[in-house]
C-alpha cells in the first residue's frame, strides 16, 4: 500500500436528497409498527445520510413524547450527533445493526472534517472508539466511496486531509449561529476589500509620482543637451576667430614670416657684386 492515497475526486453525488424522499413519502402514511420500520430502513440505507425532513414528519414527531421516544431520538442522533455520544448513552437509544453503527460512524467522520481539513487518526480513532488503525482506513475509505467526503490518507504522518465533506443536518436554533459567522465572514471580506483599495490608491499614487519625476528628469536632460549644444558651438566660433584674424588686421602670417628672412641673406655678396661694377 502506498503512503498516500487520493481518494474521492469525482464531484459529490446530486441526488442523495432522492433517496431520502422516499422514506419521507412513507412516513406521512404510516403509523406504528409501520411507522418505526421505516425509520429503521432510513438509518440502515446506505445512501441516506440526512434525516431533517424526516425528522420534521408530523408522524415522527409524536414519536418524540410517546413509548417509542427511542426512535425518534435516534433518528434525532443520525441527524445531528456522534458515535461516541451513543456510546456514551446507549440505553437512550434503539439497539443499532451493525449497518447502522457503521453508518454513524461515517457521520462523525463527517462532522470531524466539517470542522478541521486534517485530522489525525489519534483523533479519529478516539471518536470513533477504534483501537485498529487497518480498520480505522477501511472505514474512512467506504465512507469516501460513500460520497460523503473526499480526501487523502497519509500514512506515513498518520493524517486524514479532507478536501471535501458533506453538510449534515442543521440543528434546531443553530441558525442564528450561521447566521453570526456568516456576518462575521461578510465583515472579514469587507476590510479585506477595503485594504484592497487602500493600496490600490497608495499604488496608483506612487505611479503618479514615478511619472512626474521620470518626466522631470527627461526634461532636464533635454535642457542640459541644449545648454552642452550651446556651448559647445561658442567654443567652435571662438576657435576659428583666433585663427583667421591676424591676416585680416594687417600683421604677418606664417607664410610671410617663412619668406622674410631670405631677403636678409647674404649681405656681403650683395656689397661685393656693387664694388665690382665700377
């Protein structure tokens, strides 16, 4: 066996409420002994696992005051309680088939992932009062083959995660208490929504800064490159007034001054050709 196991992936089963319809159709016509067998067959059908409507039968709740209390308080037990609270009272209650202690244990199952997605088998194995870890499996398992959770069984961290679990049946009063955390739930999502848009202003705020501040600075740059630009074509004129204005002013360029000393050369030659001529 592997140590983990994926179990339940398909989507839950949409017609277990047709299942119970039939019990219910049932006890609106029946009465007595007929009354209590088809409690009996609703606890032991192996797809029924909510009992509201049924507890809200007419018929089955004059069972709740009469000699046959038994029944409706273990309807009453099917519908919203635990294996271990049938342990703990078992003479409240009729004697449960095995079918039936099974199918209670696969409700506690379900009321335990209700409240927690990983529960440990120390856990399940005291609420379920099973002292066989193989067996404890073999129970999770049918009860996800039951559609009524779907989950992974570690077995090397000895864990149940559940990823999925049936509703049970609401609790008579229990309806204010959905309806507080329900606006408990609706008041978290608020502030949540309203911190949301608080940094989404303090972002979009901070974008704007980025942009004027990008834009700024592109705009200086383009203000430098004009101020580089202006300079730097100063500098050019200037450079070319100093070279071409001396000639211009009447004094000697440097061709001129390469030229002039020749004419000095060699006085004496000029001296001595005068002395020959006469």
């Amino acid at each position: 066996m592997t140590q983990d196991m994926l179990l339940g992936n398909e989507e839950p089963s949409k017609s277990k409420e047709t299942f119970l319809e039939k019990f219910c159709v049932l006890a609106k016509s029946s009465t007595g002994a007929a009354l209590l067998d088809v409690i009996r067959q609703a606890l032991e059908a192996p797809n029924v696992f909510v009992f509201g409507e049924l507890l809200a039968e007419p018929s089955v709740l004059q069972l709740k005051d009469g000699p046959d209390s038994k029944h409706f308080e273990t309807l009453n037990l099917f519908a919203y309680g635990t294996y271990k609270e049938y342990r703990a009272q078992p003479g409240k209650f009729i004697d449960l088939t095995p079918a039936m202690q099974k199918k209670l244990q696969h409700l506690t199952i379900v009321s335990l992932a209700i409240k927690a997605k990983s529960i440990p088998y120390a856990l399940l194995l005291s609420e379920l009062e099973i002292d066989n870890v193989r067996h404890l499996e073999d129970i999770i398992i049918e009860a996800i083959y039951a559609d009524i959770i779907h989950g992974k069984l570690f077995q090397n961290t000895r864990i149940l995660e559940v990823d999925y679990a049936q509703g049970r049946d609401i609790p008579p009063g229990y309806t204010g208490h959905i309806v507080e955390t329900l606006q408990a739930w609706v008041n978290s999502c608020d502030s949540v929504s309203n911190c949301i848009e608080m940094q989404i202003k303090y972002a979009n705020a901070e974008k704007s800064k980025r942009l004027m501040n990008k834009e700024r600075v592109e705009q200086d740059l383009i203000n430098l490159k004009k101020v580089l630009k202006s300079q730097t074509s100063d500098s050019d004129e200037s450079m070319q007034i100093d070279t071409h204005g001396p000639g211009t002013s009447g004094g000697l360029g440097q061709s001129e001054l390469r030229k002039k000393p020749s004419k000095l050369r060699n006085p004496r030659s000029a001296a001595v050709g005068l002395k020959f001529s006469k």
